[in-house]
C-alpha cells in the first residue's frame, strides 16, 4: 500500500512523517535516495512531500514528489556547499531581536535576500520590542518597511504582535529563521501554546524524548497553518547569488538599478551611483552599509574558489 506524506524532520538517515489525518510516523528512506556518507543530505528536507510504501511495520519512503521551491544557504565549511533547510515554502519568516542580542542589519539582510533571489515572499518579525528604544524599533520597522518588507513588531512577554503574525502564518507554511538568542523559539510558542507536545518531541514509537532545537522541524497546529523552526544560527551564508547580482536581491535598490552613469557601477566611489544617491531617502543607510559588506564578502568568495580550482588543476597536471 503506499501514502503520502510531509516530512516534518529529517534525522541522519532517518525522517518523521505527518500523514493527511495529522498523526505522525517514523520512516526509512530507500538506500537510493541515500548520499555517498549514507546520509540524505539535500534528497530529502522537511517540507518535502513523499511517497511511501509499507513493509510489515516499516515505512520505506520511495521517492520525493517535486518541490515547489527550496530554501537553501550555504553550509559551513570553506568549500561553496548547498544546505536545503526546507521545501515548499509559502514564506520566510526572518526573526531579529531589538536588544539581547541587538539587531543585526547583515544577518536579516543576508536572509531577506536569500529569500528575493529565491522568489519566496520574506517578512521581518522584530523581538523583544520591550527591550529597546521606542525609537529603534520605529526606525527598524520603517527601514524595512520602508524596503518593500512586510514587519511585525513582536513581544512574546506582552504578547505584542503576536495576533497579527498568527493570522500572517494561517494558510501558509513559514520557515522561521533567526540567530541565535533572538527569541524565536520563544516567539514560536507564543503564536502556539504547547508547541513542543504538538510537534512530536516524543518519539511516537520509543516514547522517548527527541532534541528538537538540533534540527528543523514543522508543526500543524491547524490545516493549512504550517511553522518550521530552525536552530538558531551564529552566521548565514548565502547560496547561488553573485557579487554581480546581489544589488537585485534588495527591493529597495531595484527602481535605481539602470539609472546609474554606468552600466558596471559597483554602487561603491563611482560618479553618477543612483543608488548611492538614493541612501537616506528611498534605501535606508544601514540597508546601503550591509549591501557593502555583503557584496565585499562575495567578492572574497569568489576569488578564494578561483584560486582553489586553479591551484587543483596545477596538481592534477
């Protein structure tokens, strides 16, 4: 008999599977959807849809049905590798606190483009708003609306916020992503009361407990209201975009994008920058400043994986 399901979290060879009627189950994934280290890398991620056979009391997962979008960065490490972090997105929730830790304009920036290169719709949803300045939290809210971004101003200790991004998330499937110490767990059971019991941490057929802060993981408080978490992050790398491109990631570059007095401008000293030009009115200057240092970071990359491909060809010869 085969079914269908979601994949709600992938272990090292294993997945959690979340049938139509809501009720979880363990499976195995057929060794040829299995990678050389006997891992499912990027074959399978939590919000892939597959299909599974049963054998006795296992669940063999046969193959993925295809993805609607990914969302993907790149892995640690200091060779250019794909990490898929979840499938089928509706949107990409990007966490950021106000204080403790403050906000970082490089880490949200790296995640909202990542997510406009993709072409999956991204909100910021700004923390511990009790934490900081009125003042700050206005500014960063209207920095980012300002760019073209849904916002929510959120306190999971006075509930603010909380409501809206709750009717934001019903009907779609979100993908919460955020450093680490922002409060997004917080955050997440505070939109979902008892969220950990929902999402299975007891493992359905040992009764064991799971670690669910190690791996992503999707919940369904409601049909058609779908949350994956995500582990907090120290850094975010970006996938498949170009230190050529990157300006097209940014929504609020984009009605300048053209306009500059040369066709090449890197937006940096040259004369006649519409984007440059822009700063402090349409783009906001720490929008500007973390595109710089963005930008800069890609440049690096590029010339690192140049010189590593040239220096394995000298040895192959």
């Amino acid at each position: 008999m085969e079914l269908i399901a979601d994949v709600v979290r992938v272990d090292f060879g294993g997945c959690v599977l979340m049938r139509d009627d809501g009720t979880l189950a363990d499976a195995s994934a057929r060794g040829k959807l299995m990678g050389p280290r006997k891992s499912l890398g990027n074959t399978i991620v939590v919000g892939d849809r597959v299909r599974c056979v049963l054998e006795g009391e296992r669940i063999l997962i046969e193959g993925v049905e295809p993805r609607v979008n990914a969302f993907s960065r790149r892995a640690a490490g200091n060779h250019p590798v794909e990490q898929v972090v979840a499938a089928n997105l509706d949107q990409v929730v990007c966490v950021a606190s106000v204080a403790e830790p403050e906000f970082k304009a490089g880490f949200a920036d790296r995640v909202l483009s990542q997510a406009q290169h993709l072409g999956i719709p991204a909100v910021l949803a700004l923390t511990k708003i009790e934490l900081g300045p009125a003042s700050e939290a206005t500014a960063l809210l209207g920095d980012y609306r300002r760019a073209g971004f849904a916002v929510y101003a959120m306190s999971a200790h006075t509930g603010a916020g909380i409501d809206a991004m709750r009717e934001a998330g019903r009907g779609r499937r979100s993908l919460f992503v955020g450093h680490s110490g922002v409060g997004k767990s917080t955050l997440l059971n505070a939109l979902v009361p008892g969220l950990e019991l929902l999402a299975g941490v007891v493992n359905p057929k040992t009764q064991k407990g799971r670690h669910t802060t190690t791996a992503a993981w999707l919940v369904r408080p409601e049909p058609g209201f779908d949350l994956i978490d995500t582990p907090g992050m120290r850094a975010f790398g970006l996938w498949g975009v170009e230190s050529s491109n990157i300006d097209r990631t940014y929504p609020d570059f984009r009605p300048h994008l053209g306009h500059c007095k040369f066709a090449d401008c890197r937006h940096l000293a040259e004369p006649g920058c519409a984007v440059r030009a822009a700063v402090g009115h349409d783009v906001a200057a720490r929008r500007f400043e973390s595109f710089l240092k963005l930008r800069e970071e890609l440049e690096r990359e590029e010339a690192h994986e140049v010189e590593r491909v040239r220096a394995n060809t000298r040895y192959r010869r």
